[in-house]
C-alpha cells in the first residue's frame, strides 16, 4: 500500500504557523458508491475514467488529481472536503 507523506505550514492565529507532518488522504468513495447503487464501471464511466483507476482511489492505492476529485465531486453530488479528508499517519 502506498502511504502519502504530506508536510504543510498553514498560517496559525498571531501569525505562528501549524503544521501537519505524516498526514494521508483519506476517502469515503466506496461508501458513498454503495449509497448510490452505482459500479465501479458507472463511476468510471461517468468520470471518464476506468473501473480500475475508480477501485485504486477507494482502496487507497492511488491518490486523484485535483480535477478527478472534482469530477467525483460532481458524480456523488458532495463537497470534495466529504470525499476526501487528511488524517494522521500512525
């Protein structure tokens, strides 16, 4: 399984800054699919993309790019911050 390291400095209150170290990206795919009733071919389908690629981002084997979270998005009908979350790396 491939684990996403990410390092980012956010601008804090009283300008100190927060970082999150050893965050991965998270989804909610597969839930949100099964709620749906769809395949892993009519997502692909509807994202243009394969039922393959579609398994990897929900099983966490591959992270989208920016616009297939938005096309994801657009498919289930939810903000991408409900699809995707970062959370911390044990």
């Amino acid at each position: 399984m491939t684990v996403w390291s990410v390092r980012i400095k956010i601008a804090g209150p009283g300008n100190g800054e927060v970082i999150l170290d050893n965050m991965k990206v998270s989804n909610c795919l597969k839930k949100c699919r099964k709620e749906k009733q769809a395949t892993l071919q009519d997502v692909g389908e509807a994202t243009l993309t394969d039922a393959t690629t579609i398994w990897r981002y929900e099983n966490d084997r591959r992270t989208p790019t920016l616009e297939m979270a938005l096309r994801l998005s657009a498919y289930y009908g939810k903000p991408v911050n409900e699809l995707f979350s970062l959370r911390k790396e044990l």
